[in-house]
C-alpha cells in the first residue's frame, strides 16, 4: 500500500508557482507541514532528488509536504513586479503556506533550506509567525581562522592526488589573475552582502527567531566545511547565548550535495526525526489544524482552490 500521495498544483497570486504536495495517503495529519524550494537555481526536487525523497519519508510518518519552484526558477514563471528577489521569496513561500492551509488546515510550518534555501528560509522565519521550524543546510557559515586554516589544509593535501580539485584550483587561478579577472569581478546584482552586513542581519535575525521560541537546526557538511570542534561555523556566535537552544549538527561523512546513497541515508533520516520532534512540540497546542486525510481535508469544497490545480498521484 503507498505511503503517500502526491498533487501536482500551480498556485499564487498570479498562478505562476508550479509544485507537488506530497501527504500522506490515509490516517491522521501532522500539525505542521514542511516547506521544499530551490536550492540555489536547481530545480525543486533538489540534489540526487533529495526533496522528493524526503517528502515521501515524512509522509510516511504523517507529515505533508510541498516543494516548488520559486518564481522564475525551474517550472515556475516570473514575478511581474520589482521586488528584491528575498522580498518575492518570502511572497513564493507564503503564497505555499496559504495554499496548504486552505487545502489541509494546517496552519503551522517548518522549512528545509539548502543552500541558499537557507537564507530564503531565515527570511521567512523572520517574517511569517507561522513558521514554528527552520533547517539550514550548509546555510550562513562564519568560520574563523584556525577553521579556515584548517580546510586550507586539507584541500592543499587532496589537490596532488586528485584531479578534479587540480582542475577546480587551476580554474580558480585563472579566473583570479587573468586579464578579465577585474572585469569579472565587477559588482553586480547579486553580489553578496559584505561580511559585517551579513553578520548583522544573522545575529538581529536568530535573536528574534530567539525570542519566538522557534526550533532551529543548523545542519553542515564535511566536504564544504572540512572540520569542525566546538560549533566552528558560527565563529563568533557560537557561545552567543540566543544560540544556546538552536541544534547544531556537523556530520563529516556527507557532501553537500548529498552524492551518495548513504549520505542521503543519514541526511533522509535526521532530517525526519528531527521534523517529527518539532510537529510533537507542536502537538495539541495546535488548534484547528488538519486532522484527517487529505480527502478529508478536500470534503468542505471539492474541489482544489482557485489559482491552484493538479491530479492526485500514488507514490
């Protein structure tokens, strides 16, 4: 018997937002729904599928799910306004928790960030109170010098023996001291922040996240950030005492981009665990949220919402 059903929807203001929920196929509803967008401009089922993986994992523990495109990004269309692209990602990610809240009744939400996910995640954590979960996967790293030194080391050791990162080291060369070099490196739109703006906007954001008694997990990988001892990668912030209920996870043995089947193993099977903790939390201090299967959930109208559409698959 499947352990999940999947609806392919086109939602949002403009019906532009293209996605698939992802619940489970009969008995009760989690409290709380995942959010899955893009990492970086990947497309929505994220590296080696991981999203699609791990929506059907929490839906066979009785989590629902959704994983879009933002606007502009894989299947979904472009925004026609101005907005900055973090402003209209917060839009994209609202306009999903609007769409499952009228389908399903759930009215709370946990988002899983990879990447630049992360920074889209953090957004909306500070902006939309219905955001009780937030997982940054090798999001905002601040590692310090021995940290630094340390990965420096480590990668100056594998370059002799590995051809990729002699070809990887080789690129980087020329792309920094060649005659376009200067050119290349002009600012553009999407120039990241200096590091100070960066920082500040990190420590004002977690603060508040703080203060709401969100449930945060800051998840890194070996393979970008090489090492790590005591919370390395929150450099300065690793004893701040606002930081001090966030879960922290390094795990040197996975990559990224999840390459291997038993590091998408470990990650598949953290990630839900963890997941399942925050909806407990949640627990009956939820009201009004859905309770039943998806039918169920679809009986009052019968039909999907405007400005969303789609077909019910088995997994």
């Amino acid at each position: 018997m499947s352990d999940c059903k999947e609806i392919p929807v086109q939602f949002g203001s403009e019906g532009s937002l293209i996605g698939v929920i992802t619940t489970p196929a009969d008995g009760p509803l989690a409290p709380v729904a995942c959010l899955m967008l893009n990492m970086g401009a990947n497309h929505r089922i994220g590296p080696r599928r991981i999203n699609v993986k791990l929506a059907r994992e929490l839906a066979s523990r009785g989590v629902t799910s959704i994983r879009f495109d933002l606007a502009g990004l894989g299947d979904s269309g472009p925004a026609r306004g101005s907005e900055h692209f973090l402003t209209q990602a917060v839009y994209d990610l609202q306009a999903a928790m609007g769409l499952i809240e009228t389908m399903l009744g759930v009215r709370r939400f946990i988002v899983i960030g990879l990447c630049s996910g992360a920074t889209n995640g953090l957004s909306l954590a500070v902006a939309d109170a219905r955001v009780i979960g937030l997982l940054m996967f090798d999001g905002y790293a601040f590692p310090g010098r021995r940290t630094q030194f340390t990965r420096a080391v480590h990668r100056a050791l594998a370059a002799p023996t590995n051809p990729a990162v002699i070809g990887k080291t080789g690129r980087w060369l020329k792309r920094k001291f060649s005659r376009g070099a200067a050119a290349a490196a002009a600012p553009h739109i999407f120039e990241p922040d200096p590091p100070a703006v960066t920082e500040a906007l990190f420590r004002r954001s977690m603060m508040q996240l703080a203060e709401r008694k969100v449930s945060v997990l800051m998840l890194y990988t070996g393979t970008v950030h090489v090492s790590d001892r005591n919370r390395d990668q929150l450099g300065p912030f690793a004893n701040e005492p606002f930081m001090q209920d966030f879960e922290y996870e390094f795990i040197a043995d996975i990559d990224h981009s999840l390459t291997s089947i038993a590091s998408q193993g470990t990650f598949l099977e953290l990630v839900a665990e963890w997941v399942l903790r925050v909806s407990q939390r949640v627990g009956s201090t939820v009201t009004g949220s859905g309770t039943g299967a998806l039918d169920g959930g679809m009986a009052a109208s019968g039909r999907l919402p405007a400005k969303s559409s789609g077909a019910i698959a088995h997994c």
